[in-house]
C-alpha cells in the first residue's frame, strides 16, 4: 500500500444518499473536520496581531506605567533606517528592552510550546484533556531542576548555567523511560503509554520530593522553579530557546493533516496509507522536545497546554491545520496576560506564573470534564 506523505493528504469521503455531510469532513467529539480546503492564513493573521498588541499592553503596564502609543514609538525607533528624537525619559528604555520585553518574549515563545504541544498531545491520543506533562516531560524536568538546587551542584558551568539543562535532560529522559517500557515489539500502545508516563511521574516527583525534604531547610528557589515564572528572563535564554522550538513546531505543523486522518482512528489511518507508528513516534518526540525546552527556561507552568487548544476548538473547531498554529499564538497570549497579572497584582512582589494560570486553568479544567460527561449522556 501506497504510504501518504504528512505534507499532503487529500481525503474524499462519499457521504451517505441524504446525510447532508460534506465531502472531506470526519468527525472528532462531534464537531466536523475538515480535510481538504484552504488554508486559513487571514485568521491566524488575526491571531498574530492579537498577541502583538497584548505584548506591547504588557509593556507599558507595571511599576513604572507606559502609554501604548509611547512603547510602540520606542519599538519602532530601534529599526533600521529609521531616526527620531526621543521624547520619553532613558530609564523607560532601560524598563522595557531590559526588564519586560525579554520576559514578555519568553512567555511567548513558552506559551506558544505549550500550547501547541498540548494540541498535539490531544490530537495523537485522541483524548481532549492530554497534557504535554502526560508522560511525564514536566515530572522529569522537575526531578532535573531538583537535583541541581537541592544537591550542591554548582549552578553555573563556565558561564552557563546548569538548571535549565537538567530540567531540559530530565524531561527527555523521563519520556524515553516511558517510550522504551510502552513499546511493544513494532508497536507502541498509546494506552501503555500513558500508563508508563504516569508511572514515572510519580516515581520522579517521589524523587523530587525525598530530595527536598533531606535538603537544606530553605527550599523557595525549588518551588519558585517548580511554580513557573520569568522574573529572571533575559534575551539570550529566547535564543537558547528557538533552536529547540523551531524544528518541532514544523514537524509537528507538518503533521497536522495526518492528525486529522487519525480521528477517525489507528485502523482506518492505516487503511488509508498513514504509517501510525511513525506518526506517533515523530508528534510524540517533537512535541516532547518542545515542552521540554520550554519548561526548562520557565519551570513548571501548567493549564497552558489544556486551555489554549480548548478555547481554539470552542471558537473555531477541530482541523488540525487551523488548531495548531492557532493555539500556539492563543498560548502565546495566555501566558503573555498571565505574566502581566503575575508581576502586577501584588506589587512590588511577584507572584509564581504557574499560580495565575492554576486559578484560570483549574475551572476551565472542570468545565470541560463537565461538558465532556454531557456529552457521554
């Protein structure tokens, strides 16, 4: 059988006499996917100018307030070719190039992992409220950055520092653990996999925690770490960042049509020329490296990945070709307002990132759970 390239799959399904179905739609939680058709490049435009000016809001708010129309000027006058004289105080510069906008490009680009991860994660197991922290990425990033704060490891390595590293090998190793004990000779159960993942979440946060309790008596840098933030984001670590995201978001962008196909399930996908396996292992490892990387520079954020593709699917449906990059830009956002709310709520102190997104993702998390039994009837 003929093997469908993920860059190209063009369905056309015969609708039964009557049914009033379209051709090259299938079905996922009830709500039509489409499987030919357009690209929709005006809405995610939309999408990219709404998490631009939530960026540019998130900047002039804070200690010092800045009027939008002002940040946009000082953005515009770092361009090339383009001169003017400054009107607005030099310590606003000094507020915004080095203190927010590289923790508001951070959020971003992590937001924006998350998030897609997360849409990924639900569109390979089938399962609206998978996580990237599922099979256990975000326990073993926290094992990780653990083991570097609690054990007298030095933090810093000729210059770099050690903690995002750790995070970044304990996540990919914690998923390799899970891989190696769910794969089955050729085939890799997602059921086993899932189940192999919280196993070692659970065995890596038991780790965590007997670390922290024979540690030294003072462990907020461990739970500033495990409850996300960015008040130490600078411009290089979004550099050290965008190596690792820029492959797996295309791989999984390109996969995006083959998630479609995998709706309808494994054995019709394979029917249809879809190599499952390869699929599972390909979304399954760029998704991962993207959580992994992000969750390494930013600690442990959680919602983002549930949320974000949720609120996508809630306004604009299922196609995986319109839900990931989507979702991305949503996360984006989400994070971007989160960190805002974070550093301002209770200034001049700061509140742990993973806080504000725990109290909006909690009852959404809830909501779905509730729309989800509805469903079942």
């Amino acid at each position: 059988m003929a093997r469908l390239s993920p860059h190209r799959v063009i369905l056309r399904f015969r609708p039964k006499k009557n049914s009033g179905a379209d051709l090259g739609e299938t079905h996922f939680m009830g709500e039509p996917i489409s499987l030919v058709g357009h690209y929709p490049w005006r809405r995610l435009a939309v999408g990219l100018v709404a998490v631009l000016v939530v960026s540019v809001i998130a900047a002039g708010i804070g200690s010092v307030n800045i009027p939008p129309l002002t940040v946009i000027k000082m953005l515009v006058a770092r361009l090339p070719l383009v001169d003017f004289e400054s009107s607005w105080p030099e310590a606003w510069d000094t507020i915004v190039w080095q203190l927010r906008l590289p923790r508001i490009l951070l959020a971003g680009l992590v937001g924006g992992a998350l998030a897609i991860s997360g849409a990924a994660f639900q569109g390979l197991f089938r399962n609206p409220l998978a996580t990237p922290s599922l099979i256990g990425v975000s326990s073993g990033a926290g094992l990780g950055a653990t083991v570097v704060l609690v054990t007298g490891v030095p933090l810093f390595f000729h210059g770099f520092s050690l903690l995002p590293i750790a995070a970044f090998v304990g996540g990919l190793t914690a998923v390799m653990a899970a891989y190696l004990i769910a794969r089955q000779s050729e085939e890799l159960p997602l059921t086993s996999l899932i189940l192999a993942g919280v196993a070692i979440a659970y065995l890596a946060n038991a780790v965590a925690s007997l670390l922290q309790i024979r540690s030294d008596p003072d462990l907020r840098p461990v739970l500033t770490w495990l409850l996300g933030g960015f008040i130490s984001a600078q411009w290089k670590h979004s550099l050290y960042l965008v190596p690792y995201l820029v492959p797996s978001v295309v791989f999984v962008l390109a996969y995006s049509r083959i998630l479609n196909v995998l709706q309808l399930d494994e054995e019709h996908a394979q029917q249809l020329g879809v190599n499952v396996e390869r699929t599972k292992l390909v979304l399954m490892a760029a998704a991962t490296l993207a959580t992994a990387a992000a969750v390494s520079f930013s600690g442990l954020i959680i919602f983002v990945g549930l949320v974000a593709p949720h609120v996508v699917r809630l306004v604009w449906g299922d196609d995986h070709r319109f839900l990931l990059p989507m979702a991305a830009l949503v996360g984006a956002a989400f994070l971007i307002l989160a960190d805002l709310v974070a550093r301002t709520i209770v200034s001049p102190s700061e509140l742990p990132v993973g806080i504000v997104t725990a109290f909006c993702g909690a009852p959404f998390f809830l909501y779905l759970l509730k729309r989800r039994r509805a469903s079942w009837g």
